[in-house]
C-alpha cells in the first residue's frame, strides 16, 4: 500500500522548501511511509536515499518489511544507542537544513540532534499526505469498521439491568479479536446512567445498568494499523418520552451533520449544521465537545472536524460526525459515523442500525 | 496512596539544586505525584504550590481525584489552548527556572514554555522517587501478577498443536478481565514454532502451533494504574532431550540472577550472573537482551538490569529477571519473573510453576 509514498514526501518537501531532507521520528508516518512496524526507529529521506535507523530487535523485521513495501533500495541501519543514530542522520544531511517533527521529537532529542545538524521544523507534512486514503486503505477500515459493528450486534442483548459496564466493554474487545480485529482501536467506551453516560471520555466501570438509563458505547477496531470509529446510543429498558426527545435531536444533528460532508467543504460547517440543529432543540449548550475529526492510522489526525477548524473536507478524507448531548443527572446521547468523503458528499463506512435508541434483539435462530 | 509525595518531590528538587519549581508532563509522573488519570495535563510544583492544568474534558475528574489523594488545596485550572496552559505556567515560575522533563516534552512544546519561563531539563528526579514501591504499590502489583498467573492457568491446555498463537493472546486477556483486570499490561507475547519463539518481541500471529514447538507466552495485568510482568515456555506436545537440556540451563540462568538480587547489589551484577550461567552451557550467544527491568506505573522503568547498567538495587525495587536464550530454526525459550527487592535478597509477586516446559494439565472437576 506504500507504492509512491516516498517520492510523495520529496515533492512536499520540495514545494514547502524549509528543508530538502527529512527526519521521521513519528510511528504512524514510519508505518505510512515504509511499512514498517516496530516501536523503535526513525527514518531519514533524503533527495537520493532513503534510510531506517532501529535497534537490534527489529532489524530482520525491518529489512523484510522495506522490501515489501517496495523499498529494496532503501539502507537499513543497526545503532546500538540514539547518539550513534544522530550521528548517522548527521552524515546523511551533510550539513544542510534537516526537516524534522518539532512536535514529536522530544527536546532532549532535538537538541542532541542540533549538535550534529540543523533541525527545522517540518510538522505537518506526512500528516497532510496521510489525509488522503487509498482504496486499499478505505477497504480495510470498512472491514475494520464491520468487525466492530458484528460485536456490537452480538453484545446488545447483553444491555439489560444489572450488567457491569466493565462486562460488557470486555465481550465487545472480546468478540472485535474473534471476528478478526488485532485489537481494540481505542479504550472502548461504555458509559451508563445519570452521571457516566454524561462525561463524553468515561471509562468502564463496576457500575450495574440499570432500567432507565442512557447507555453510550463508543467502539472500534485496529486491523492493520487502521482504525475504525462508532458510537451508538441506547436506553435500558423502554425509552421515555424525554429519551426518545434527545435521541431524535441528535439523531437529527447527525443527518445535518453528514448531509454538509463533501468535497470542498469546510469542516468548520460540518460542526456549525450539527450545532445548529440541537440548538433549534434547545439542546445546544449541552453538546459540549467538536463535531469529529479525521481517521487513520491514527484514531485522532487530521482533518479536525470543529467550529474553530480551517480544514477543507477533500475526497479521500476520512473523518466521524459525532454530535452529542450530556447533561449530569440525565447523563447523555452520542451517534457517531465513520465516513468517507466523496466528490458529491460521503459514504459510510459503519453501518450499524441507528434508527431509535432500543438495543436489537438477538438474531433468532 | 500518593500521601507525602509532593514533599518528596520538592526535596529532591532542593537536594538537586537545578530548579526550585517543576513542570511535570509524563502521564505516570503525575499519576503518582497527584493520582491523576486523564490523558491531557500538566502539573507545576513550586515551594508553596501545586498546579493542576486540564482541558474541559477532565477539570471535574481531576479536582476529585486530587482530593482523592490529599491534595485538597492543589488548584485546578482548565485551560482552553496550550498556549494558555504555558502563560499560566510561566505566571506560577515568575521568571525562576523551572524544572522540565526534556525527555517528555516535545520540542515544539519546550520552545513555546521558553517564550515565558525558563525550562532546565530535571529528568530522572521523579523516576528516581518512583522506584521505592509501598508497601500498598507492591500488593497492587501482586494482585495484577496473580490475575496473570491465573489467566495463564485457565489457557494453559490450550496449548496443544492447532491452536492459533492468536486465540491464545485473546484468550489470556478476556480471562485477565474476568479476574478483574483493567486490561493487558502490554501487548501480550505469544511466540511460538522454530522462528517466531526465536524474536524476544514476536507478536502474536495466525500461525497454528505443531507438535515439537517451543511457545513463549509473555503476560501481564495492568491494575490500578499498576503492571505486572511474567514469562513462562512451554512444549507443545512431549519436550526432547534437547529441548529439556535449554530449558533447564535457562532455568538455572534465571536461578542465579535471581539469587543475586538484593539491596545494594549493583544491577549489572544480576546481569552477569544469569549470562555465565548461559555461556557455561554453550548458550551465551543465543541470550540477545538484557537481563530485566523495572516495574510500576509504566511496565519499563529504573532500574534497568543489563549489562551496561549502573544502577544499584534497594530495597522496595520491583524488576523482572528474565533471561533467555533464542536461535531461529529452533526457537527459544524464556523465564521470567517479577521480584521485590527485599533487605536480604527477594520476593517473587508472580508464581506461575516453572519446574518444566509441559503446560499444566485442566484443574481436574
């Protein structure tokens, strides 16, 4: 999936113009750019070369995963220590200015590596090129995406009174590896109740569902080092009128939400058409968090999907529209998809029913 | 449990001498200094102070949590930007020079601070505090081992030729969760076959497991903040003779090490006891890696037990002894354990038997 990436980055590199080499430190531009999975390395690309430093550990790995990615040519190196590897990198820029990630590098890092050469900050540039999602990559988060809804479909009947929170986080994370996934792609959320299902980022706890309560399950999958994004929101037992109120405003804000997502559209209205519908509602001081951000091989890149964003929305984006309202002693409602944005508005890459807040039945055999 | 460190703290920082006040950033850091749990903050020490800085998400979290632990009269700001955190940090420095983690910050991050304050790396002093684990650190610690321990026990007879080195990970950390677990303590090993049990670092894969395999199963639990960490090897099927004779020098390897663990014994020296005992059995070559580690918060920490290390071992230290001897066509086996450093030599927190490489049979019914 890596073909061209290299040679993406000199273009970059060359139409940005701080620097015509570059010093990769963050995983997920290593990965993006080479393959390459280990927890330790960096990557230097210079306008003929291309270079990946790494510990003992990984170097078989590195090699193999280099020329998989189509990069026989590039030169893997063994340092036994970070000084060795600055030094290396050192050589490699040859005295000229070293594009490198100010906001991933430690400063111990930065400045060791300023002895030897001359750093300049070149944030942004991988991630700009990331945004852009091939096919293959859209595919696997569609099947990312699917694992993640098969889980949900199998653990919902499991959302009754007296169920521990932690109980069911555990199936999902459970059943997401049966059905294939390498892992949660986030800490799953399932916050219930007054006061859980009011904080957007609770954790699971110990506490038993109970009738009545909102039920917030926020849920992905990792496979392949993409990641997969969803939330739904259910009632324990019959909703109430009140319940079913909010439920339809966000439900509402979301379509507003995603009828805004396309090609050339600012982010910014995104967030504005899902405010804009909960407060029509009366609900709008209670969406207290931005409307969604992009997906990757990062669970949080760019493009951010909020009210002070100057993003454009461009096809091959992938990003969540997920508005939400939480208020203490009610506790709270979130629907959140994954999209990818198209030529003429978005198609959806999670899938699972989000019609009304009653969790499905189990299939009936 | 956090009670008197915020004074250990300050008298580290007179005893050190760079800075009289300190801005904390590593999540564990400031987990142990004030019980903290949110993903985003930073806290500032000065002689009279404690500042908490939060983003909205977790201002209610934290004011609770420092109360939780104490510190009643620690403040806690919300601050809207990292700019606005920096401003408020400088404010609190008022123009002395504050001690920063030059290893954690980004350098990106330690410029903007530098418009306001003047940061002077004090890495280490934290890390320093952290190593003597209480004696309620090493009972969190024992609980996390002894989840792992049972996890283990329960898969155990799964280990046996067509079996997934994927559904064994799956297994062992749905099970740490049911035991109570608040997840896996890292990325758990299942490395098994003439090539995978040959990588320390191996993860987990589709391969099936044959009759003849060596299976390294590294496991721990994440409790409370807290980790353990446990390696245990095992045969699939009937061990060979030259399977016995690696397993037995590795368990004498491991043995020795552990024998020479004990207050002011220098860490290379736990190193070096393990390694002789390999290269008198001819397997020196094979043992690639370091002898251990340190334990707590985060699942590597001082001290490091290698051969290069200068650390000295004190009493309320908790490391791994984990040696192991590794070749690719044959695989690999090791053994590890989790020990607190005691005044006259140890105590294991994790107890999984090791006598031999046959996985335990099913409790019988």
């Amino acid at each position: 999936m890596t073909s061209g990436r290299v040679e993406a980055l000199r273009s970059a590199l060359a139409a940005d113009g701080r620097a015509a080499s570059m010093l990769v430190s963050d995983p997920s531009n290593i990965r993006w750019l080479t393959g390459f999975t280990g927890s330790s390395g960096s990557v230097v690309v210079t306008a003929g070369r291309v270079l990946l430093v790494t510990d003992g550990r990984y170097t078989d790995q590195a090699r193999r995963q280099l020329d998989d990615a189509g990069l026989g040519d590039a030169e893997v190196v063994t340092a036994v220590s970070a000084a060795a590897m600055d030094a290396e990198v050192a050589r490699l820029a040859d005295g000229e200015a070293l594009g490198a990630e100010a906001t991933r590098l430690s400063h111990a890092r930065w400045s060791a590596l300023a002895e030897h050469a001359s750093p300049v900050a070149a944030d942004g540039l991988l991630e700009g090129l990331r945004r852009h999602k091939t096919a293959d990559e859209v595919a696997v988060m569609e099947r990312a995406a699917s694992i993640a809804s098969a889980a949900l479909a199998e653990v919902a009947p499991m959302l009754v009174a007296g169920v521990r929170e932690r109980d069911i986080r555990d199936e999902l994370e459970y059943r997401m590896r049966c059905h294939g996934a390498d892992g949660p792609s986030y800490e799953t959320i399932v916050a219930s109740g007054p006061d859980h299902a009011a904080r957007p980022h609770q954790r699971p706890t110990d506490r038993e569902l109970c009738k009545g309560d909102w039920v917030i399950i926020d849920v992905g999958a990792l496979l392949q080092g993409y990641h997969s994004d969803m939330t739904r929101t259910f009632c324990v037992g019959e909703p109430s009128a009140e319940q079913l109120r909010w439920y339809a405003a966000v439900a509402e804000s979301q379509a507003a939400g995603l009828a805004t997502v396309g090609d050339g559209v600012p982010a910014r209205e995104v967030d504005a058409a899902c405010r804009e519908v909960l407060e029509a509602h009366g609900l709008g001081e209670f969406f207290i968090h931005g409307t969604g951000h992009g997906v990757g091989l990062d669970i949080h890149e760019d493009p951010f999907v909020a009210r002070t964003s100057a993003a454009i929305l461009h096809s091959g984006d992938v990003v969540t529209v997920e508005p939400g309202a939480y208020r203490v002693g009610t506790g709270g409602v979130r629907i959140e998809d994954l999209v990818l944005v198209t030529d003429d508005g978005h198609r959806p890459l999670t899938s699972f029913p989000k019609d009304d807040p009653c969790p499905p039945s189990p299939p009936t055999t």
